[in-house]
C-alpha cells in the first residue's frame, strides 16, 4: 500500500465514522467513570496498605 491510497481510505473512514459514533445506548458515562473512580482508588489504597515503611 501506498501512502496516498492509505490517506484516501483514512479520509474516507473518517468521514462515515460521523453516523457512527461508537457509542452504546446503555453505556451511561457518569457509571463508567464511577465505576473506574472507584477502581483507582481502590488500587491506591492497596498500595498505601502494602507500602507502610514510609
């Protein structure tokens, strides 16, 4: 493949990826982010409980 051909297939992908947002209907962002909130802290306080020497 060349890098013209390459570009146009990209431009071209972009293009329809507009109608397509990737998005599912039930993902609700606010549970995700939630969700990976609590995720984080809960591997901050592992960390913290096995590094009690400092």
């Amino acid at each position: 493949m060349s890098f013209p051909s390459t570009a146009a297939q990209l431009v071209t992908l972009a293009a329809e990826g507009g109608e397509h947002s990737g998005n599912h209907e039930s993902l609700d962002p606010y549970f995700v982010g939630g969700c990976v909130l609590a995720a984080l802290l809960l591997l901050l306080w592992i960390t913290t409980r096995f590094n009690r020497d400092r």
